[in-house]
C-alpha cells in the first residue's frame, strides 16, 4: 500500500490554514507546520465516539478541512505528509515508540524532510507539537514554541542503526515524548497502528477525553488550550497555566474554541460520553 499524495486538495489546505507555495526551504516548512498546529486541533473525539472514519488521506482531508475538525497523530501525519509531498519536500513517514520506549508499540506517526542534506524530524501529530523542524542531530533543539524540544540520539547498535528520542522541557527539567527509529513506515503500518489505538480496550485515547490547539495570543505570545473530561487548561510561553473546571453542557462550545467542531448529535452523545468518564450517574 504506496504512500499517494494525488488525492489532495491542496488549494482548499492552503486555503484553511493560510499557508502558501513556496520553494521548498527551512523557513518555509516552518511556517507551514505552525500555520498547521495553529489551524487543526489534536483530538480523540472520533475515537471515543466510536465513529472514527479511518485514516486514508480521502477521509483525513474532508475531516480536516472540509468539516474543520481535528485529529491525532495518524491523520495529521497523513495530511502533512500529502501536503509536503506536494510541495516538493523530499518527506518520508516514519513510527514512534510513545512513552516508555522500552515496552511501547510504534503507534505514533511523524516524518521526517530533508533540506540541503540535512534531516528534520516534523512531529504535527503528537498532542503539543514542536512549531518548528528539529534536526536529526544529538542535542539539536527546537526553542519555539510554548515548550523547547531536543531531538537526543539512542540505540546505536539496534539493526537499522540509530534511533531518536523526542525530549520537550515543560518546567525545569526534560521529557521524553518518544522514540523514532530509522525504519520508514508504510500506510499498512499506519492502517494498523490506526486500528488498535483506535479499539483497543486498553488504548488511552479510549478512556479519557484529549482536545488541544496552539494558538498565539494578540501580542504575538504563544499559547495553548487544553481539554481533558474535567478541566480546561489555558497556558501562555512563560506563565503557569490557569485551569478550571467546567460544566458538561459547556463542552460544545469549547470544543468550537480550539476547533473542534461537531454536530449537535456528535455534541450530545459526546457530553453523555464524558459523563460517564466522570463517573456520574
């Protein structure tokens, strides 16, 4: 199953996000990725709903961008993907170990592009993405943002050989978001990783509610916004974040704020959903 990037509307895309053609260079895959996150939210709506479309660049597109929805990880991986490919952008997807790197599954979906020799890793899918390429490279960084990223290289004597590890700094000290290795991936390989973080029984996007979006506040500071079952959480580059708790009927509404927009029927199942993730009666 060939990676296919015939299919896309690239004028609607460029369109929804107010991205633009241009050749193919640093500063332009930058401002791509950020007119990205700033646009699309990370969301598991469809998956706790359990009306997920799948993860073919047809469905993706017409989520994304014809009904102004958002995503996890597989489908704005396949987005960008189609989107660089189309640009001219030598990309090619690869798997990540998510978590503890050691025991994780290869479910998470990100790329890498080469620009003038060197190689960039491009995460648009993980939940708070970097807002700029980070270089293959031990220790190379990625400061923009709401948190710095560092791309760390690991397991050198693996088959394949090295390996990367995704670090972000959240307060004073680092995380590992997870772990790349060199093998590309295939679209059978994320039809797979689709459908068991999708099914199954012990998958997190299955027992808890994940929508987010970068934004950037009037004075021109990065922001985010945050929801989970119980809470919002508003944070700004360089403050701590504010979280409130919130009313069931609110959901809808903030959903629509970072987004995510769905019909008064995916609305009310939805707040019957997080209900019971609640716990209430």
């Amino acid at each position: 199953m060939p990676w296919d990037s015939s299919a896309l509307d690239l004028d609607a895309y460029l369109t929804r996000t107010g991205a633009s053609v241009r050749p193919p260079s640093l500063a332009a895959l930058t401002d791509l990725l950020v007119a990205h996150a700033r646009t699309f939210p990370f969301d598991n709506v469809d998956v706790l709903l359990e009306q997920h479309p799948g993860v073919s660049l047809e469905v993706v597109q017409e989520k994304f961008v014809g009904r102004g929805r958002g995503g996890y990880c597989f489908e704005h991986g396949t987005l960008v993907h189609a989107v660089l490919d189309r640009l001219g952008y030598a990309v090619e997807p690869h798997l990540g170990r998510v978590g503890d790197v050691r025991e994780g599954s290869r479910t998470h979906l990100t790329l890498v592009v080469t620009l003038d020799g060197v190689r960039y890793l491009c995460d648009p899918g993980i939940g708070v993405p970097p807002l700029a390429p980070v270089a293959l490279a031990d220790h190379a960084q990625a400061p923009e943002g709401l948190w710095p990223h560092e791309i760390r290289e690991t397991g050198k004597e693996q088959p394949g050989g090295s390996a990367w590890e995704l670090w972000r700094r959240r307060t004073d000290e680092w995380e590992l978001m997870h772990l790349v290795d060199e093998l590309p991936a295939r679209r059978i390989d994320v039809e797979m990783g689709h459908l068991w973080t999708s099914t199954a029984p012990t998958s997190h996007f299955r027992s808890a509610l994940i929508a987010n979006r970068h934004q950037v506040d009037p004075d021109g500071t990065p922001a985010l916004v945050t929801i989970n079952e119980h809470a919002i959480t508003e944070g700004r580059a360089g403050e701590e974040p504010v979280r409130r708790t919130y009313d069931l009927a609110e959901l809808p509404e903030l959903l629509t704020r970072v987004g995510a927009h769905l019909s008064e029927d995916e609305a009310a199942r939805l707040i019957e959903r997080v209900r019971e993730l609640r716990g209430l009666p």
